[in-house]
C-alpha cells in the first residue's frame, strides 16, 4: 500500500542556477484567473473560467550576514527578472517540478520576531509556468 503525505516534505528550490533549499520553507504558484459569463436572448448562460497568468511566492530567512545567502541576493537583484525551479519530494530526477521567470525579484518584509525572521517574496511570472508532471499510478 503506498502511503500518502498530505504535505510537502523534501523539496529543490533553485533560483537563478543556485539552490537555496535550507534557506526558503515555503514556495506557492498561484493562477490568477478571470470568469466570464454570457448571457444571450434565449436566457442559457453559459460560463467559463480561465488561467491568465501566475504570481510565485516564496518565503526565506532573513540572512542577511552570510555571503550569497538568499536574503542578500533578494536585496542585491530587487526588480531584476529571475528563473525559479521548484521541485518537491524527490530532488532532481523527480518526475514533477514546475519553472517560470518571474519579471522581478521583490524582496519581502525586513525585521520581524526574535529567532522567527522571515520574509517572503511574490512576484508576477512572465513565462508560462512550466510543470513537468507525470501522475503518479
């Protein structure tokens, strides 16, 4: 029987070709998506949904002393295009990961409470995100 986890337990992060896997505890893609509706004489209204871009999130520690820490390098490229590639349980020959470049790095909140410091980053992507998927069987 295989036993399944409701949650994310390993995960790559990489950003820009460096992997900042013990720096980010979170990373979300979001759609954003519009509705439309129709409605004509005849009174059957029919409607539809649709994906019209994606926003990623993700949430770092704020070390800000350690050389090439996540942190730094959020604040060093604040509003430069990056590439993100995110890939849970199974490190890189995993069958699913999703990628995107985002249009700018947003560096999140400073400060925060002692020993909980953490900031996070949402950018809107300006390619596709693209997911590399296999269900599993």
């Amino acid at each position: 029987m295989t036993q399944i986890f409701p949650f994310i337990q390993l995960a790559t992060v990489e950003i820009d070709g460096v992997l900042y896997d013990d720096e980010v505890s979170n990373v979300t893609f979001t759609p954003t998506t519009t509705n439309s509706s129709f409605v004509p004489l005849s009174g059957k209204t029919s409607s539809s949904g649709h994906v019209t871009g994606w926003n990623v999130a993700f949430t770092y520690g704020q070390d800000y002393d350690t050389p090439g820490s996540l942190a730094s390098y959020v604040q060093a490229n604040a509003g430069q295009a990056a590439d993100i590639k995110f890939i849970p349980k199974g490190g890189a020959a995993s069958p699913k990961s999703w990628n995107t470049t985002i249009s700018a790095l947003m560096p999140g909140n400073i400060g925060g409470g002692a020993g909980t410091a953490e900031a996070t980053s949402t950018s809107p992507c300006i390619t596709p995100v693209h997911a590399a998927y296999t269900p599993p069987v």
